[in-house]
C-alpha cells in the first residue's frame, strides 16, 4: 500500500466524512519551498491553489520563518489578550490605517470564520436586529451564525440560525432574467431589488448587509464594480451597516486594489480578514470604526487570537507584500495568465466562462450541448492538473468551477509554467468529453 494509501484508510477511520478531500487519491504535503509542494511520494508540484488561498506568499519564506523563531527563541508561545501583546497591537496599527476606516480599532481571532461572527455581532449589536442582508452564493463560514448568512445549500447544514437573513442578487447575472444586461442595467435592477427586500421582507431595523466583493466559494463570482458603492446609498438611507468579508479578497490579490472592495470605490463599515495574512499561520480578524468595535458591553477576549506567534508571522508577511509591492505583481500576473485562459476558450468547447481579477481566478465549465453546469468535468481538470504537477481548487455553487489563487510572489516563468499545464489539462479534458 502506498504511503497516500495508507494515511487515507487511517484518515477515513477516525476523522469526519464531511471533511472534504482533493482528488480521487489524495496527497499529503510534506515540503514546501518558493511556489512549489512536495508530497509524501516525493511528487513536486506548483501550487495554485495554497492552501485554500493562505500561503499568500508562498513556503519557507526567510522572513517570515526568522520572525517566528525569534518569537520562539522567547520562550513566550502564548498570553493571551489578558497582557499586552506589542506584536498585536503593531500588526494593529498597520490593518487600521490600510483599511481606510476612520478611527479604525482592530480584533485578532483564529479564522475567517471567527471574524465574521464577531462582525455580525458588533452589527447586531449596533443596530439592535438580528436581521441580516447577504448575498445569493456567498460563503461566510462553517459556524452557526455564518452559516445563517452563508447563500449556498451544498454549505448549509440548518434552516434555522440565530440570524434572520434575507439574500440579494449581485453576483447572479448567469439567471436567465438578467441575460443580455449590462453592468449598468444590472446594478439598477438589484438595487431595486434591494428596496423591495426592505420594503416587504424586513421590518425596516436590519443590522447589515455582509458580502464578499468577489465570492470564494462560490467560484470567484462577482458583483459588476460599482454595485456595493450603489447598494451602501441604500443601506446608508436606512442606517444599515456594510460589512466587506475580506477573507479571500485582501492584502491585494485582486490586483487592482489592496482589498477586494476598493473596485467598487466605497469604504466599508466593518471589514473581516484571515486566511494569507498569517502565511499559514492561524489569523483572522474584524477592522471597524471604533465605536462599532467599542460598543459592545460586556467582556470580551480571544484565547488564541493575536497570539505572538502568530502576530510575528503576520506582521512579517503582511511587510513583505508591502516592501514587494505584490498587489503590483498580482495584477501582472493575473493578466498574464487570465488573458492566456480566455485565449485558450475560445477554442474549447466545455469552457464556459474564464473569470477573475489578478491572483484570483477560475474557468467554469459546462456540458456544450446544454450549457448546464457539469461538475464532473471540473473533477477532471484537476486531475489533470496534478497529473502534470499543478495543485488547483474546486468551487461553485453547483461544483463545475476550478479556481486559483496562486502565491502573491508568482514569478513570470512560474505564471507561464502554470498557463501551459492549464491549458494542455483542459485541451486534454475537452477531447476526451467531447469527441
């Protein structure tokens, strides 16, 4: 039995079902170095996919790795939010001023997760409801509360929450009722869409309107920019806050600005982050006008949010990008690699839509007879892919979607290695299905 093998039977025995797996055989990750993974095997492989979008810039980076070992070399590993924390309260000061926000304050948690939950609750508890807008397709998290605002079935184990949320369009204009629209015509109807929401779904007193500028999950779908700017018109009419879920989306992947909502020109009441500010290490967090943050009455902490460690790698991360100017190197990249795929498209018949903005992009596929989404032919193309020593991502509400987000470093060679394996592996997939 294989060294794959056997870890996997031992997985399948003592860890849940529902925990998701890539690939028909899947691998474990033993090395990292750069851009690229090593697995048990001995297999090398580029990545493309990180980590679900969290060794933002990249494995074994000297600055990040002497950062942490001097935080060891301490002997102090952990506090708590009980004592002061100078790594937090720098990594602090940092977020605060990038984020835009005026008088910005800043909590560390573990996750994206966490930190959404904790945006909820400061909205929720600003605006005393516990009503909520969110997006159709939007994924938020695994917990109780984001999962109540989380608009994808294959996600969502209840039908009840602690959060009465009614969803938006924005990110749906595949509906037959917005074909032949433009993004203009487009943000018109979901705005009025949005007051109907409100004039006839809510009671008038909603908390918050929480959307990711491009959905993760949800196979990097995205609202036209400009619509979050005209739907905040809205929410500031009625005094509903707008929370920019920023898990995915930040630290300037997108390319064309830091955080995934400055394509739509508007600054966010409350912004959540995680995922590749620690590089692999565990952090996330919620940045809000103070006093959203300072609102909240009782006693509140996080056992392991902002820990040393972890601030030690994030502030060393989050300074490398910076220093790089990586939101730069994103943009090239991106362009790069998602001008070759829509090249690519137009001669492959299972490709129905190349999308995405800088380091951040997915092909969606579709039977060619029908045009209906067929997930196997995602299934696939990541197969291929890793035949051919690529690692990619799985998404969409309907699971047809592969998506990337490779690391902020990508160089020029290592975006034209990963367009030319993409490429043979969807040639390779559209010949199989279909001739």
């Amino acid at each position: 039995m294989s060294e794959h093998a056997n870890l996997l039977r031992r997985h399948q025995a003592v860890m849940p079902s529902w925990m998701a797996l890539n690939y028909s055989e899947p691998i474990e990750i033993v090395g990292g170095k750069g851009n690229r993974v090593t697995d048990a095997e001995g297999r090398s492989y580029l990545d493309f996919f990180i980590g679900i979008l969290t060794n933002m810039i990249g494995y074994d980076v000297p600055e990040v790795r002497e950062a942490v070992e001097r935080q060891l070399a301490t002997g102090v590993v952990h506090t708590s939010t009980a004592y002061l924390l100078r790594g937090q309260v720098e990594l602090a000061e940092k977020i605060a001023r990038l984020s835009g926000i005026p008088d910005a304050k800043v909590f560390f948690t573990n996750s994206g997760t966490e930190a959404n939950e904790t945006a909820l609750l400061l909205a929720a508890y600003a605006r005393r409801s516990d009503q909520v807008l969110a997006m159709r397709q939007s994924y938020h998290g695994r917990s109780f509360g984001t999962i109540g605002v989380t608009g994808n079935r294959a996600w969502s184990n209840l039908s009840y929450s602690p959060l009465n949320t009614h969803f938006l369009h924005g990110a749906d204009r595949q509906l037959p009722q917005f074909a032949g629209l433009g993004d203009d015509e487009y943000i018109d109807v979901c705005v009025a869409d949005l007051k109907h929401v409100l004039a006839t779904a809510t009671s008038g007193d909603v908390a918050a309107l929480i959307a990711e500028p491009i959905q993760g999950v949800g196979g990097f779908t995205a609202a036209p920019d400009g619509l979050f700017a005209a739907y905040k018109e809205v929410l500031d009419e009625h005094g509903i806050l707008f929370i920019s879920d920023e898990v995915q989306t930040g630290w300037g992947r997108t390319g064309a600005s830091f955080f995934g909502i400055g394509a739509h020109g508007v600054t966010p009441d409350i912004m959540t982050f995680a995922k590749g500010l620690g590089n692999g290490f565990a952090v996330g967090g919620v940045v809000a006008r103070g006093e959203l943050m300072d609102g909240l009455h009782a006693v509140g902490l996080a056992t392991f949010g902002g820990n040393p460690v972890s601030m030690a790698a994030a502030n060393a991360t989050l300074d490398y990008v910076l220093d790089h100017d990586l939101q730069a190197n994103a943009a090239k990249q991106g362009e790069t690699i998602i001008s070759g795929l829509r090249a690519a498209a137009e001669r492959l018949a299972i490709v129905k839509e190349v999308r995405g903005r800088g380091l951040m992009f997915a092909v969606e596929l579709a039977d060619p007879a029908s045009g209906k989404p067929h997930p196997p032919l995602a299934a696939a193309l990541m197969e291929a892919c890793k035949e051919r020593g690529l690692l990619v991502g799985k998404g969409g509400l309907y699971g047809n979607v592969v998506r990337m987000a490779p690391p902020l470093t990508l160089t020029d060679a290592e975006a034209a290695e990963g367009l030319a394996i993409l490429t043979d592996s969807l040639e390779t997939v559209n010949e199989a299905y279909t001739s």
